[in-house]
C-alpha cells in the first residue's frame, strides 16, 4: 500500500472515531422527518410539488432541502477545519512530518479522505431516502406515486450531482482556509463567504464564479441542468486543482 493510501485510511478512521463528525450523520434525519410527516399528515409536513413523487425525485428534494438548511455546511466546515488546523495548532500533525516527511501527502490524504467522508454520506443519503420512500411515504398515495422514477429522472440525478459536487467543493476551499486559520475562524470565514457566494449567484457576469449559481440553476427544473451540471464539474476540477496546489504549497513552507 502506497504512503498516500495509508495516510487516507488513517484519516479517514480518524473521522469515524470522532464525535463532531458523527454530527454529519443527522442529515438522514431529513429524508426520516420528512417521510414520517407526509405519511403522517402533519400540519407542520407538507408537500406542495406538482403531481406525485418518484422514490429518485424524494431523493432529489432530500437533497435539495439539506443543502438549504445550511447547517449541514457549517458542520462539514468545522469537520474539515479540524481536521487540518486542529492538529497545525496542536503540533500533532508532527507525527505525520517526522515518520512520512513528504507534506504533500499528507495535505492529499487528508483532504482525500474527507472528499471520500463526504462522498459516503451522499451514498447514505440516497439510500436513507429511497427505503423511508418505500418503507413510509409510500402509504400517503396524495404525495408518493410508488414508482422508482419517471421521465424527469434524469433532472433529478443532476440535482443530486450538484448538490453533492457542492459538499466537495467546500472542503477543498475549507482545508485551504485551513492552512493558515483556526477551526472555529474557519467555520466563520466559510459562513460569511457563503453568504457572499449566495448573492453573487443572482448577480449577472460574476454569478458563474459563485459554487451556489450552479445549485440554484439545478433546483430550477430548466432545461440546460445538464449544461450546468457539467459547467459546475468543470468548475470543481479546476477549483480543487488551484486550492489543492495552493494548501500544498503553503503547508510546505509551515513551521511545522
């Protein structure tokens, strides 16, 4: 096994064991709530969409919903900060430097990992949404229609794409940030260029640098989703390319 692999596998047993990453996992709560509610009839549970939903379209709207909550944002934040600046702060990230040396490795199976955390709970995410489908909210036939998907399958993948694309996005800019800012400055600095991003994704000739254009887009139903769903691929590759050269370059010239 490679160094890189086994720093990836080490850091990814270090996210399981810890607490604050767990927190990441109330995210299934979403499609659980949900589908309890609308089975249910809870005044406080509604669904307004046109016609009944697919088992992919609930998935899609899951989606949808956690990415406006917001919170699940500022928790992978503070799990992607700690991950890196913590151990800066604590010098615990010398036991990586003194037995591997190599920093760039240890920058890339950190940040790997965390990209394979985030990745695992979009799996999670699917898949808790889909058997709460069948498992609950197929017994309110007003909003479920019992089919797997339907002709607007293809929109709702992408919707699902982006959002997870999205997630990725934010930790390549958090473990960045983190390179030089503690955890906690790290989560507060991601929430206020959150809201930056939130509103230049309304701003002609500069929304397309903005992660959240390509979400808002998605969530719109138009007919160039695919366009964009590509378009925010690109934009990921490049961004995770840059922010990743760059955190490399600076955690090689640290006093560590």
């Amino acid at each position: 096994m490679n160094t890189l692999a086994i720093i990836t596998k080490i850091e990814l047993k270090k996210l399981f064991q810890r607490k604050d990453s767990w927190l990441m996992f109330t995210i299934l709560l979403v499609p659980i709530l949900y589908s309890v509610g609308l089975a249910s009839n809870s005044d406080v549970i509604t669904y307004t969409g046109a016609g009944n939903i697919t088992a992919i379209g609930f998935a899609s709207a899951m989606f949808q919903m956690s990415q406006s909550m917001f919170i699940f944002n500022v928790i992978l934040s503070a799990i992607v900060g700690r991950s890196l600046a913590s151990e800066i702060e604590n010098k615990s990230i010398r036991l990586y430097v003194n037995r591997i040396g190599i920093r760039k490795l240890i920058y890339g199976g950190k940040e790997l990992a965390l990209l394979i955390f985030s990745i695992f709970i979009d799996i999670l995410l699917v898949i808790t949404s889909i058997a709460f489908y069948y498992a609950v909210l197929i017994h309110n036939p007003k909003v479920a229609s019992g089919i797997f998907y339907d002709s607007n399958v293809g929109m709702e993948i992408m919707q699902i794409v982006c959002n997870c694309i999205f997630w990725l996005t934010t930790i390549f800019l958090v473990m960045l940030m983190a390179t030089k800012l503690k955890t906690l400055v790290c989560v507060g600095v991601y929430m206020i260029l959150y809201i930056i991003m939130n509103l230049m994704s309304y701003i002609d000739g500069i929304k397309y640098l903005s992660p959240l254009h390509y979400i808002v887009a998605a969530s719109s139903n138009s007919s160039q989703i695919m366009f964009s769903t590509i378009l925010f691929s690109i934009y990921a590759i490049c961004v995770g390319i840059l922010f990743t050269h760059i955190g490399i370059r600076k955690i090689e010239k640290m006093d560590l």
